[in-house]
C-alpha cells in the first residue's frame, strides 16, 4: 500500500527541462542582456528572410513553430503566436526593403549572440540540438514571465 510519504515528486515537464538546460549556457548577465536583444531580432529577420523568399514559406515556418511550441505549453504558444503576427506585421511594413533590411539584422543580432557566448565561455545550445533555435524565444519570454507572475 502506498502512502503519501511513498510517492514520488511530479516528473518535471519537458519545457521546464529545455528552459534549464538552455539556461546553463546564459549565466553571464552580459550574455544574458545581448540574448534578449538579438533574439527577438534573430527571430524577426529570419521570418522577413523567409517571407522574402516566399511569404507562404514564412507562413509554413512560422505554423511549423507553432506546433513546437504548443507541444510545450499553451502559455508560450500564445506569446509566441502573438510575437510572431507583430513580427510579420513588422515584416509587412519593411515592403520591398524586407530582403536588404533582414539580411543585415540577422547578421548583425548572430555576431551579438556570438559574442555574448565567447563572454560567456559557453558554446550555443543549438551546436548540441537545434531545437534550442526554438527555446530561445522562450528564454527570452520566460525571464519576462517570471517578473510578470505568468507561470508557464
């Protein structure tokens, strides 16, 4: 018969795990700081980069990373779908410039995160499983989270 004193602690959910794992790599508040800059630019320019490739593959992208998410908690997957019209509105409003424009800011915000890493003296997280590509932003919105009272 099993008691109360027998049972185990609830298993950690998946999202808590990558959040944790994620976080091992982002310590330094310098890195930290320029992780909460470039990725939301990263983020940005990659779905401009996509949509001027093809708006229908931005679309894909972005439903794609929205079945990630929602595999995860539906508190990111709103967020992230949220952040995610205000990025393609953002893309919208840069018109034909949208190819030069993201370009440039998808470089730039990846030099950042390099350098937040080499201050660091970790390696990303996405050398080891490119799913960290996605827990980034989530990151990111966790940090805001936790100052806001909004459990995931």
């Amino acid at each position: 018969m099993s008691t109360l004193s027998d049972a185990s602690p609830p298993a950690e959910r998946r999202v808590d795990l990558l959040l944790a794992h994620y976080g091992e790599s982002h310590r330094d508040p310098r890195n930290e700081r320029i992780h909460f800059v470039a990725i939301p630019l990263i983020m940005l320019s990659l779905v401009g980069l996509l949509f001027a490739a093809h708006p229908w593959v931005a679309y894909a992208f972005i439903l794609a990373s929205m079945v990630y998410y929602a595999r995860l908690s539906t508190v990111f997957l709103a967020a992230m779908a949220v952040l995610s019209i205000l990025g393609l509105a953002l893309v919208h409003l840069m018109g034909e410039r949208v190819l030069t424009i993201c370009a440039l800011i998808f470089v730039g915000a990846w030099i950042a995160q390099f350098v937040g890493h080499k201050l660091e003296g970790r390696k990303p997280s996405f050398f080891e499983d490119l799913q960290y590509l996605w827990v980034g932003p989530m990151f990111v919105l966790s940090k805001l989270f936790l100052k806001l009272g909004i459990r995931w």
